[in-house]
C-alpha cells in the first residue's frame, strides 16, 4: 500500500490526462450522433425501416425499465444496509429462497417472449414475397461499387439507384467476387450480397429525398469507399428518369467531348465499359448516362470536369485498390475524356 503522498501525487499525474481522454472520447463519441444524420437509423423513411425500428423501440424502452428498476433497488439496498455504528458486524444471512429463485428464472424469460413475438413478426413479414406490382431491381454488389440493374424497365445504372416513392421495390442481390452488405439504414435494415445465393429485401420508400447509403461488409481495401445513393422520385419525376436513362446518347458536338470520345473508343475503356452505341464492355460500371448521377466512384466525389479527369488519370490514388488501370493519359486527354463523360446525361 503506497503512503497517503505518494498515492496523492499519482492520482495527481494520472488524472489530468486521464480525464481529458475521456472528456474527447465522449466529445468525439456523441458528435456523431444525431438523429437527423444522412445514415441514421432512427428516422425511418419506409415500410421497411418503419418496422425495424418498432422492434428497436419496444426492446430500447424495455431495456430502459429494467435499468430503471435494477438501479433503484440498488440503490435501496445501499442506503437500507449500509455500514452504521449501531449495526451488527455480520448482517442475518439468508440461504435458499425459492420464491426469490424462481421469479429471477421466469422475469427474464418473460421479457425475452416480449422481445420475441414482434422480432420474429418483423423478420417473417420482411421475407414476405413481394407484391406483383412491386418494382424489381436486380442489386449487384462489385469491389468496389454497386450495379443496379431494372429487368422490367431496360435501365443499367451504377451508385446511384433511384425509386419511385409510394411502390413497393422489390430488390435480388448477387455480386461476381466477395460478399457484400446493402445498407441504406433510413431505409431499412442490412442485407448481404452473397456471390451465387440470391438474396431479396423489399421496401415502399415513403418520402422523395436523396438517401445514403454504405456497404456494411468488409469486402478488402477499398471497403469503407463503396458508398451509394438511393434517390426517391415521386412518381412523375421516376418516369422522367425512366426516360432519360434509356433515351440514346447523343452525339457529343466538336471540341473536348468529341475529342473525349474518340479516345474513350480507343482506349482500354471500352474492354470494361458500356457506353450504348460506342461499347459494350461489362466489367465496370454501365457509363451511357454517367452525366446524369452526382458523385463519382461509388459516392465518394462529386461530378465534375476535375474529380472525373483525375479519376481517369489515377483511379488508385482516389480509391486504394481500385480495379480500374491508369490509363496514361495527359492531364489534356483525361479533361477531355472527362467532358465526354460528364455530357452523356
Ligand atoms: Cu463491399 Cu464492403
């Protein structure tokens, strides 16, 4: 046992810098809560999300009675028996209760029935086959980015999956390398992308709006860099959409753009891209509207001539890892592919 000073002056030098690491992880720690968050999970903006947030309200508000009634008896027991002058050295103690024993084995089983019966509900409606009417869209997770392809509709987009608020969406995930998670959390819940096994999840976005969205499972270097968008449409403003994404590319006018194209069409681009009417690669994304979506690289940058230019020069060195080559291009030829690019809306 170290002296009264010599334990004084050791709290004295481990508490400051103790208590500030504290003090910042906490800081750190609920600066990244916020309820209205771009990926929050506790604004539910669907049928699907809705549901799973029930499940999370009844077990949180269960969860806060339990504790509330844990710490008060705790705190009774405390105070009630706490150490007094006028008290015996050995309480009166007590062996065997059944009374006691069996309420601690049934409250506890009670309350995970409670948590049970609307868990199990929530699970079987979300493995509900979906509607007829609902829209399919095949959901393909790739290292690193995600294809969304609409059987129904022709439509090939990448990143960016845009849905009609109000139907039911109906979605198949597959991926062509490792396993991947969909998560788009104001949405619903997560679903895994396994390679060979379809997976579904369905859901009726509620209310037109841009949402997040992040692959939840690590699928190598370039994990945490496989952001999506899923941008809900009222209803008019998805066929609009529709439209736009199977009208025919048009022909870029003369300068940058065209001379974009022609190095696109000469390049390594066209052996892993698609652009309708110029070429018919499938390993990276379908590019015949790249013009149209805002970010760049499975959401990490937006669209513009010099984000899109320096991707084309060095797709690694905004992506670690990324499967997309340098082409060696100059700073010229890559604004020029950029332009081309950047106009095909
Ligand atoms: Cu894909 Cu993590």
């Amino acid at each position: 046992m170290p002296s009264g000073l010599a334990r004084g002056t050791l709290e004295a030098a481990v508490d400051v810098p103790t208590k500030a690491t504290c003090g910042l992880a906490l800081t750190l720690g609920l600066g990244g809560c916020a309820w209205d968050a771009p990926m929050s999970t506790v604004a539910a903006r669907s049928d699907l999300a809705r549901d799973i947030l029930h499940v999370y309200s009844i077990i949180t508000w269960i969860t806060v009675g339990i504790a509330l009634v844990v710490g008060v008896g705790l705190a009774w027991v405390l105070v009630r028996f706490r150490d007094r002058p006028d008290a015996p050295r050995m309480p009166a103690q007590t062996r065997g209760h059944t009374l006691l024993e069996i309420s601690w084995t049934i409250a506890p089983a009670i309350v995970l029935l409670v948590i049970a019966i609307p868990t199990i509900q929530v699970i079987f409606r979300t493995q509900a086959a979906p509607t007829r009417d609902a829209l399919e869209v095949r959901v393909l997770g790739h290292q690193w980015w995600w294809e969304f392809r609409y059987p129904t509709l022709e439509v090939v987009t990448a990143n960016e999956m845009h849905v009609p608020a109000g139907r039911a969406v109906a979605l198949t995930l597959d991926g062509p390398d490792v396993i991947h998670s969909f998560w788009v959390p104001m949405l619903g819940g997560k679903r895994d992308v396994v390679p060979g096994r379809l997976n579904r999840l369905t859901f009726t976005a509620e209310t037109p709006g841009e949402y997040r969205g992040q692959c939840a499972e690590f699928c190598g270097a370039s994990h945490a860099n496989m952001g999506m968008r899923v941008v809900v449409d009222a209803p008019d403003a998805f066929a609009r959409w529709v439209a736009a994404q199977k009208a025919e590319p048009v022909e870029p006018a003369a300068g940058p753009a065209a001379d974009g194209k022609a190095i696109f069409a000469r390049s390594a681009c066209v052996g892993c891209h698609t652009i309708r009417g110029v070429s018919s690669g499938a390993l990276g994304p379908d590019l015949t509207t790249f013009g149209s979506r805002h970010t760049l690289a499975a959401g990490i940058l937006p669209v513009t001539v010099e984000t899109v230019a320096a991707w084309v020069k060095d797709p690694s060195a905004l992506k670690p890892d990324a499967k997309m080559p340098a082409l060696g291009l100059t700073d010229e030829q890559a604004r020029a592919v950029a332009t081309y690019l950047i106009g095909l809306k």
